[in-house]
C-alpha cells in the first residue's frame, strides 16, 4: 500500500537524521500543525534549509519547531489501518 502525503492534522515521525549534520531526533513523534515552504536553520550546526517543512505546533528556543517533510514518515489513523485491514481480508 502507497503512503498517503503528509497533511496538516496528520501524525508524523522522524525516521530520517539531518543531511547537513547527522543528527536530529529520530522517532519523534507530533501532530502537523502547518506545512509550508521556507528556510530554517539547524539547531545544531546552522546550515541553512530551503525545503518543505512540517511544524509541530511547538517552540522551541523562541522558534518555531519544523522537520523537512523528506525525513518524516505519516502514521495513519487507526481507522485507516482497520479499513485497510478489512480491504485485504475481503480480497484474500
């Protein structure tokens, strides 16, 4: 089964390090509040993003908190996964 796009209201989870430093807070997990495209700054290096970026809703250090949508997975609402539970019960 194909992932469904990240969207606003969407769980998420980190799954991916940074490319600039090799860190980040692998699984993380939030609720999207925003995407939007923008650039950010690493919080630990300072390189700077320009990407597609999902918010958390959160601050942090007086910003908003953001991971590009490339190192996020979508987790599905139960209710998806029930229906997509019983697609596959039917078919078999």
């Amino acid at each position: 089964m194909k992932d469904k796009p990240i969207s606003v209201g969407d769980m998420a989870m980190v799954i991916k390090l940074k490319s600039c430093c090799r860190k980040g807070q692998l699984g993380f997990i939030f609720t999207v509040s925003k995407i939007s495209i923008g650039v950010a700054r690493c919080t630990h290096c300072g390189a700077q993003h320009e990407s597609l970026f999902a918010y958390s809703g959160e601050i942090e250090n007086g910003r908003a908190r953001c991971v590009r949508i490339d190192r996020l997975k979508r987790i599905p609402p139960l209710d998806e996964l029930e229906t997509t539970k019983e697609r596959e019960t039917i078919t078999a």
